[in-house]
C-alpha cells in the first residue's frame, strides 16, 4: 500500500512537471494544442494525486492533514481541483502557467517533508479538529489568491504609467523574496532541528546546532540567486507595452483581491473559533495565547483591518493590494514560519 | 464629563476646530484628571507591593481613564475620537503589532528554562511585562481601548442600522434614484416601464417593496448590516464572557499530582488524589518479511500490540514510539470527604462542583525520572457567553460578508421618464455589472414592447 502509494504521488509529480512547462510553451506560444494536451496530463495528474491521498487516508485511518506532507499534497490538489473547474468554465489557460508550476513545487515539497503515515493521537482525531484545520486551510487559499491579484494589481499599474522600471523591480522582489522564503523552509527541513520537549511545561521546541544554521543560510542563499535570475527573465518578459492586455483591468484585478479577502476572512474565523471549542474540550482552556493562535490572531486583525480600511475609509486600488500582499506574508509565517521559529502546543501537529 | 456631552450634542464639522469652551469646563476636565491620575498611583503602588489580587486589569482602565481626562483637559474632542472609526481600525493594527512580542519572548513559566533568566535585560524586560504580554498592563489596555471604542463605534450605528432594516426607505424623491452611485433613466418608459422593472428586478432575486407613490424597492441581503452589528457585539460577548469568568471563577492550569499524594486545589476547597498516571504508546514494528506495522504500547508499559490484530511475532523490531494518550486515575475530595473517582484523560475531564479537572499534560520527576501529572482545573461561570460569542462571530460574520446588501430603485420622473439607480456597501465592480445587466434586459424589453405595439 505505501509503495504503491508513493509510486502515484511520484507520477502525479511528474505529470504536474510537464504539465506545467507545456501551459508555459502554450503562454509563449498561444498553440491551442498545447493547452489541450497540458489540460488532459493534468487531469491524468490529478487522478494519480488523487489515488494517492485516498490510500495515504486508508493507512493512516484519519483524514490527510495531520502532519506537513499531508497538509501540503491536500493544498496543491486544492488548487489543482480549483483550476481545472475554473479552466471548464472560463478560458483562463494562461493562468495554468503559474498555477500548475506552484502546484508542482508545493507537491515536491510535500513529499521532500513525508515520513510516512503516522499514528495520530487520540485527541487530536476529532470532527472539530479536522473542521478546524481545512478551514483555516482554505482560508490561506483565498489569501493567497488575494495575495496574487494584489500583485498584478501593482504590476498593470505601473505598465499602465509605463513605468516598466518599476514592473521589472516589482518582479524581482516579489521573486527574491518567495525564493528567500522557499529556501529558508527547505533549509529548516533539510536541518531538521532536534525535537526538544521542555521538561516543566512539556511543551516541544526546535534545537538547532550551528551546522543547522549554515545547511539554513546556504539553501535560503541558493534560493535568493535562482528567484532573482527568474525574477529578472520574467519582469523583463512581462515589463513591455504589449503585456498590459495579457493582465485583466486594474477595476478587475481590485475586485479579485477584495473577493479573496472577504471570502476568506469568514473562513479564518470559523477556523479559529473551531479551534478554541475544540481547544476548551480537550484541556479547558479555548484560548493559551500560543504562538500559533496569536499569529493567527494577528493575521485575523490584520485582514479585519484591510476589510475596515476599504468598507468603511473607502480604501481602494494601490493601497488595498499593498496590504493584501503584506497579508499573505503574515499567513505564511502564521502557517509556515511558526512551526519552524517559535515554539508552542501546536508543534505537534505541524500543518 | 461635561465636556464630552457638550461634543456629542453638537459636533463641530470642521476637524481640529476650537471649541469655544468655558474656563469652568476646562478645570472640570483638569480635577478629574488629577483625581484619576491620584487614584491610579495610589492603586499601582498597593498592587507592587502585592496584595495577592490581581487587579491590572482594573489598573489598565484606569490607566486609559487617566490618558481620556488629560486628553478632554488638553482641549482633544475625545468622545468624537472614540466614536470615529479611525480609532478602532488603528488599535486593530495597533493589538495586532503588539502581540507578535509575545511570541518572540517565552512567556510565563517558560522564562525559567531560557538564557534570558540569567542576563542583565531579565528584570528591565520583566518590569516591562514582557514575560507576560498577553496579561500585562499596557497590553490589557491597549485592548480595553479597543473594545472601548468598538462598543462606542457600535452603539453609535445600532439607531440607524436598526432604522434601516426594519423601516425600508421605500418611497424616494426623483433626485434621490437619479444620485445612486449606479443609476440610468429610460425615457419615456413610464408606467409600462416601471412594470418591466420589477420582472427584471425579481429575474435578478431581488425582493421587492411597492411604496404608496408608487416607486419600487428591490432589496437583497437585508440583514447584512444588522449582521455586522452582531458580529462586532459576539466580539464583545466573549470579552464580557472572558472577564467576568476571570474575576468571579478560578483557573489553574499546572495542578501537578504525583501518585499517591493529596494535593491542595488552589483557590478552592477541593483537594484531589492521583491514583496513578499511565500513558500509551504508538509507533511502528517492522516485520520479518520487511514491511512495517502500526503498534501499540499499553498503558501497563509491558504489552505491546499491532494495530491490526496481527501475530506480535512477527515483529523483530519496535521504534518509533511517541505517547498517544495519557490517564490519571483522580479521585476529588471536598473538606477532605471523598467526592469522586474517575480516570480522565484528554478531552474527558471530570466535573465536582462546578470545578472541572482536566488531563493536561505531564513532566518528570527529576530524581525518580517517573512521569508525573499535569492538570488543569478550572471554573469558568460566564464559558456560555463565550460560546455564544463565538458562535454568534461565525454565523454573523459569513452573513455579513457572503450575502451583502444590494439596494435598487425604480420610480416614474415627473417628466415620464423612468428612473433606476441602486447601491451597495461591498462589492462595488459586482453590482455595477449586475446594475449594467438589468439595464440592458429591461432596454431590451422596452424595445421588443414598442416593436409589439407599433
């Protein structure tokens, strides 16, 4: 069962790999074929991750979203998912060129973090648990699309003013720092800390040696240089006049952002309230000011803020996407960047 | 006091204007400043020198108390500072930056273990609060204004949201259509018009309202704004809930009971026993043919068990062995009379009293090395609120920002000519093309009407 699930979870990689350089050929090129036969390798793809996580749920006995992998491969099959309904009702092919290469990163991630299925302790196998996390899950998901909008927002802007200059460093940095960030995680799991359990409190933390620090410097350090190289293939690519057509209007792009805001921001509050029942039930405390629940806070007042700034002082355009991008930050770190950098109740379940 | 009533009775238009205040005002606004600012000190010193009750909370609103009087005496508009939006939205980022320094520094006990025990900073930091953010003064009333000016920002929506829901505006003057942010007349339409308007309104799931003049309402999501009051009042209910279980309930969350000993239950007059603390294992078993199993360590630290019922044989090798749940065996005791046994572990606690005993968690007797207990005990009498609060906070908040209200008018000019406009609060380029799509359908309908007749 384990082999033959690894074997899907390696194809359906491999199928994400192809897929996604075809939607980019089909970007350059707009070679309908193209498009097509990426679309079919995808659904091929996404029946393989499918398998995959359905036996990696039979094994285990409990839904897959208990430890990174598992959390990881369900969000990229999220986002496969939600692609290939948007690619059936709209015709959004061009955007398969970001979404199916995300896609395959997150998917290589994942399976980089498996160590297999893993008992789950009781406790943490209950209906409220499992609410709680795949809707904080999704919640991430609509930041993140928010996150993107906001992006291109600030891109189609300054193509608009033709100020391709600031196009290109809009590009490079939001490259550099994604790199710095995908570099910085995968050095914290190529480090892979000493897990330390602090004998008053019984809470677990991360020891690092200094070996683990250069293993962390020296992939975020790689990650920077590869994310710059692209970022400057890709702003110079995109930072010319005829590229203002390609991106939807900026009434569009603010509206898409807006969308993800409010349909997430729901989310993460039901995520979070899940979590303080479920918190109450187990030890009787719904709230412990953990480092996961305040980040999640923080990025809770953060997104209620950006809901305030634009409903009721009437925010809108630059600001509003500067503030959603500043928010998916704050998402990343309150999903990622804790487990790795602070310690807490949490750390156990790492998703 | 006086002062502020003053504001809110007639607001001055212009921000930053003087007001023409009298000198007698000023030092109502000046003594209560003092008196506050007397009382707070006086307050702070009896609890450093540790009276055993903790009032920071008490001395936070004090303390933002003190910061409004000076203001008022200064000559600031404070009640219009409260009321304004521009306040709260501020301290949402302003709690929100502040809390991330609780995360970078240990908190409570765990400051013990670090490295910052021992240096220099440990008692500037400590006199800071730092080791206990989420609990301190400052933090505490950081928050309070918050919730201050969330109840007063509420307070003053609730009259005209209320107004709003329940008494529709339903006959409008001409002018008032025409001025939507999306609007569009159709001359010549007339009442013919106004007819294809509510089919178009009614195609599009508005709800409609017929005035006595005859104009029309389409309205959808009615109860968006009244939800968004109650999604900022649950916030104020579990606040409520929150404090008041702190103030008249009790909550310890590091009970240690070794076995065989009675322990005292703080602030209460229970005492409980711990029979014994076992804890279970899982972790996997490789086979002989190489495959690997899922198995079990009981509670009794001898038997181990494979998951799927298979021959333990098997099993050259067990690893990998984490805790998966732990018992204490607890029997509580009131005045010393035993009132109850039970063994409780996670998620399953045992209730005497109104006090409920949780399994928490466990650490190790530093000589011994055994396992010993952690529980937390807790009485929480407002935990309904709570419950309430955060259930309300789900369901409001999916109202408010899933169905948000769309308003539409349709109403015959003076001049014959039909008039449409409508508005909304939310999602401003949605509704302008659902507007443009209605207009188009019912231009649509006129059209086909006038071929029909001519």
């Amino acid at each position: 069962m384990v082999k033959l699930e690894s074997i899907f979870a390696i194809v359906t990689l491999l199928t994400y790999l192809v897929s996604g350089g075809i939607y980019i050929w089909y970007l350059v090129t707009s070679n309908r074929r193209a498009a097509r036969l990426a679309s079919m390798l995808l659904v091929l793809g996404f029946f393989c991750h499918t398998m995959a996580l359905g036996m990696r749920w039979i094994d285990s006995g409990h839904p897959p979203l208990s430890d990174s992998y598992e959390s990881l491969s369900l969000f990229s099959w999220g986002l496969v998912l939600f692609y290939l309904i948007s690619e059936r009702k709209y015709p959004i092919q061009a955007a398969g060129a970001v979404v199916v290469p995300t896609a395959f990163i997150i998917q290589s991630i994942a399976l980089v973090l498996n160590e297999g299925p893993e008992p789950l302790r009781p406790i943490l196998n209950s209906g409220w648990l499992w609410i709680h996390v795949s809707i904080a899950m999704l919640s991430y998901g609509f930041f993140a699309l928010a996150f993107g909008a906001g992006f291109f927002y600030l891109i189609q802007e300054y193509l608009l003013k033709k100020q391709y200059q600031h196009a290109l460093a809009a590009f490079v940095i939001m490259f550099a720092a994604i790199g710095l960030a995908v570099g910085l995680w995968l050095g914290f799991i190529w480090a892979h800390p000493a897990d330390a359990v602090n004998q008053q409190t019984g809470e677990h933390f991360n020891q690092y040696s200094s070996g683990d620090i250069y293993k962390i410097l020296g992939l975020a350090g790689a990650g920077l240089v590869i994310a710059l190289i692209l970022g400057f293939a890709a702003g110079k690519g995109a930072s010319r006049p005829g590229f203002v057509k390609r991106l939807p209007s900026l009434d569009v792009l603010d509206e898409v952002s807006y969308r993800g805001v409010a349909l997430g921001f729901p989310l993460l509050t039901i995520g979070i309230v899940t979590g303080a029942i479920w918190a109450d039930k187990a030890w009787g405390a719904w709230w412990s000011w953990d480092p996961k629940e305040t980040w999640s806070l923080i990025t809770w007042l953060f997104y209620g803020g950006y809901l305030h700034t634009r409903l009721t002082w009437g925010w809108r355009g630059r600001h509003s996407a500067m503030i959603s991008i500043i928010g998916l930050v704050v998402v990343l770190f309150t999903y990622i960047g804790v487990n790795y950098l602070l310690a807490g109740y949490h750390s156990y379940a790492k998703v | 006091m006086n002062a502020e009533k003053a504001n809110a009775i007639s607001p001055v238009k212009e921000p930053g204007a003087q007001l023409g205040r009298k000198p007698a005002d000023v030092m109502f606004a000046v003594i209560i400043a003092l008196a506050l600012a007397t009382l707070d000190i006086y307050l702070s010193i009896i609890y450093y020198r540790n009276t055993g009750y903790d009032m920071r909370w008490l001395l936070a609103t004090i303390d933002i108390m003190v910061v409004i009087s000076v203001l008022a005496a200064a000559g600031k508009r404070v009640f219009h500072m409260l009321i304004s939006m521009k306040l709260a939205v501020t301290m949402l980022f302003v709690v929100a930056i502040m809390s991330i320094i609780g995360t970078l520094l240990p908190q409570g006990a765990d400051v013990q273990q670090s490295d910052l025990y021992n240096s220099s900073l440990y008692h500037f930091y400590n006199s800071l609060g730092l080791f206990d953010v989420y609990h301190s003064r400052w933090f505490l009333a950081l928050l309070f204004t918050l919730i201050a000016s969330l109840i007063l920002c509420i307070g003053n929506r609730v009259p005209t949201t209320v107004k709003k829901t329940f008494r529709l505006r339903v006959d409008v003057k001409d002018a008032f259509v025409a001025n939507q942010p999306q609007a569009q007349a159709f001359p010549g339409a007339g009442e013919r018009g106004l007819e294809e308007a509510r089919r178009v309104f009614r195609a599009h799931h508005y709800r409609l309202h017929t005035g006595s003049s005859g104009s029309v309402m389409g309205l959808r999501g009615r109860f968006a704004p009244l939800a968004s009051i109650a999604f900022h009042s649950s916030f104020i209910l579990i606040a409520a809930g929150a404090l008041l279980s702190s103030q008249l309930g009790f909550s310890d969350d590091s009970v240690i009971v070794p076995n065989g000993q009675v322990v005292n239950v703080p602030n209460t007059q229970l005492q409980v026993m711990n029979y014994s603390f076992k804890i279970e294992y899982e972790g996997k078993g490789l086979l002989k043919n190489g495959s690997i199993v899922r198995v079990r360590e009981l509670a009794d630290g001898k038997t181990v068990q494979r998951e799927d019922g298979g021959d333990m044989s098997q099993v050259t090798q067990v690893y990998d062995l984490a805790p998966s749940s732990f018992f204490s065996d607890i029997e509580v005791y009131k005045n010393n009379q035993p009132v109850k046994r039970q063994t409780i572990r996670e998620g399953d606690p045992l209730e005497v009293d109104g006090a409920t005993f949780y399994q928490k968690s466990y650490t190790y007797d530093p000589s011994s090395g055994q396992p010993i207990s952690i529980l937390e005990v807790n009485h929480k009498p407002f935990k309904t609120l709570i419950y309430i609060g955060g259930i309300l906070l789900m369901l409001a908040i999916m109202v408010s920002l899933y169905l948000p209200q769309r308003r539409i008018w349709a109403k015959v000019g003076s001049d014959g000519q039909l008039l449409v406009g409508g508005r909304t609060s939310r999602s401003k380029l949605g509704f302008r093309r659902e507007f443009e799509r209605m207009t188009k359908e019912l231009q649509l309908r006129l059209r086909q009407e006038a071929r029909a007749d001519g």
